[in-house]
C-alpha cells in the first residue's frame, strides 16, 4: 500500500476527516510524560473550532527554536497543510505553513515534498523548501508518490515513486529512486545508477528496484531496500563513490535512529505480512516490535527509544493517525497526534 495511503483509502479520508485536534499524548522524555495529559487538554481546547491561519515568520521561529513536529494536516482532499508543533508540552504551540505536501521530511533547514499535481493524477510535483516553507526548487517526476527523506545535516534529499504499480506487495512493480542537492535541486542520480556489489562482486540485474532512503549523519552514507526478484535486501549507500553494498536480507523501508545505532524496518513474514522490527547494526540482533498489524510505512524516530508511524485509525472519526511505539519491543501502540500523516521530529 502507498504509505500516503491507498487511492480508496486517501478518497475515504478526504471525505470524511474534519480538522484533528492535536493531542501530544507521548511525552517526549519522563519529564514531559508527567505532563502530557493537561499539555493535551490544553491544545484540544486551542484547537476546538478554530481553523489555523497562516503562520508568520516570527510564529515559525518560535516553534523552531525548540524541539517540534512537522505532519500532514487533513482536513479536506485540496488542503493538506503542513503544520508544526512544539514537543514540550509547557509550551504546546502549533503553526500552519503554505506549504501543501501528501509526504514531507526536513532537516537543518531543508525539506522535502511530494505532492500529486491534481487529484488522481499519476504525476508528482517535488518541492525543495526552506525554514520559511517556501519553495526553492520545484519539479515534476512520473508515477506515484511513496518515499522521501532529508539527510540530518540538509545537505541532500532522496524521494520514490511508482513507476508502475502502486504497491510494494504487487510482484510486477517498478520504482525510481533519486538523490538531489538541496542547495541546487540537481539530481544526484537514481539508484539503480549506482554499482551494486554483494558478497565481494559486482551485482547486477535489469529488475532492481529501490527504494526507502535513510541517511547517516554525515549524509554521504545512506541505507536503502533493493528488492531483486522476490528477495528484499538492506543495501548501505556512498554517495561519493555511487556504490551501494549488500548488507542483509529482508529488510524494507529502513530508518536509521538517531544516534545511528539501530535500523526499524518492515520484515516480511512467513505469512506474507510485515512486522516492524529494530536492527541493531553492531550484533546484527533483531528484535520485533509491538505493532500487531501489517503496517507499510517508513517509519520516524521519535527518540532513540521510540518510533512514529502513520496506519488507518478505524476507532477514530479521522481513519487515519500518527501512532508511537517503544523501539525495544514492550508497550503498546499509542495515538501520537490524530488525524495527521507524514510525521517529522526536528531536533
């Protein structure tokens, strides 16, 4: 499924989501925790009834200057705001940009946005953005939205589309996978550009697909999944060099946490549904999460102890939510913020 969501899915989104109050109901730290729930009330009150307008530059910059939260607000299906909103629940404030997208990631001042040029459309527009969420460099890729990501130092960004099929259960799809410089809008190459090596020689196959980029901290080194056949793999990323190394098998949509210890992921199971799972990339140890559902989605860190995650939400009115998980394999899962897609944490 399109982590945006199906095209039966977004339509039933769309016409049913109303504006969703915010509710950081996860703290951020054991200091926040002890006082998410009257933070939580206190933006639902904020937030009853009253639409967001557009914030100014001084409302931007003081959201900025503290720990927050980028998501994709639904409220209707031409209104898919981007908002930011302060993780410190002492001072839950909250903004709404211009800036429309239906996948966004940002970094040091850089994003990313993947948005369909209309409804329905099989062609998505790319927007390279600033800290003031206007558009720097815009372009147009064929196919359907899927993944994008911005390196932690904002110095590249990665987005896939469908360029056939729109699922990554459907055997016969196709992706593309392209590396930009923020900085220039100019592509880097698309992955399968790239020289493949597995176990010491060259790898090679017309039918690699990639897709799911994560960056490292020193943004030139990069994991992603290369699916050859029926076979998923963990492949490690040099820009630099335009090579990419065969790690590990089966390992889709990877996110590097943020000390870059850890890989959560997607893990195909024996009975063909996926399980969020956490790679420890020292011992090479995986350990299952606590998510009971097949879930596709690339998933953002939180912290270094938990993990947030877009899924449909059918207990509640918005069908669709940000939940959060411990990355350790306890817990449960947890509403994060209703009614949104696309989280970001900026730290």
């Amino acid at each position: 499924m399109n982590p945006s969501i199906s095209r039966q899915g977004r339509q039933k989104i769309f016409a049913w989501v109303v504006l969703g109050c915010m509710a950081l109901a996860i703290g951020y730290t054991s200091w926040v925790i002890q006082r998410a729930d009257a933070s939580a009330d206190h933006v639902q009150e904020q937030g009853k009834g009253t639409p967001l307008s557009i914030a100014g530059p001084d409302e931007l910059e003081a959201i900025q200057k503290q720990p927050h939260v980028l998501f994709v607000n639904l409220e209707n299906p031409y209104n898919a705001q981007v908002r930011l909103a302060g993780l410190d629940p002492e001072f839950p404030q909250r903004a709404q940009t211009a800036l429309k997208c239906e996948r966004i990631h940002y970094a040091a001042g850089n994003g990313i946005c993947l948005m369909y040029d209309s409804y329905g459309a099989q062609q998505v527009s790319v927007t390279l953005f600033g800290s003031d969420f206007k558009p720097r460099h815009q372009f147009t890729a064929e196919g359907l939205l899927s993944r994008a990501r911005v390196s932690p130092d904002g110095k590249y960004a990665a987005f896939t589309v469908f360029v056939t099929g729109h699922s990554y259960n459907d055997a016969n799809m196709s992706t593309a996978t392209i590396l930009v410089d923020t900085a220039t809008g100019v592509s880097l190459g698309n992955l399968e550009e790239f020289e493949t090596w597995k176990d010491g020689y060259l790898y090679q196959a017309p039918e690699f697909n990639f897709w799911g980029v994560t960056f490292a901290q020193d943004s030139n080194q990069f994991y992603a999944t290369l699916r050859h056949g029926n076979t998923t793999y963990l492949v490690q990323g040099d820009i630099s060099a335009r090579k990419l190394t065969v790690l590990r098998e089966n390992v889709e949509c990877p996110s590097l946490s943020p000390n870059g210890t850890r890989i959560a992921f997607k893990k195909r199971t024996p009975t063909g549904l996926w399980q969020f799972t956490v790679l420890d990339l020292a011992t090479m140890k995986e350990i299952p999460l606590a998510e009971p559902e097949s879930i596709d989605d690339q998933v953002e860190w939180l912290d270094n102890e938990h993990i947030l995650y877009q899924k449909i939400d059918s207990d509640s009115p918005n069908f669709v939510s940000v939940f959060v998980l411990p990355a350790d394999g306890s817990g449960k899962p947890e509403v994060f913020i209703p009614g949104v897609i696309s989280p970001v944490i900026v730290r």
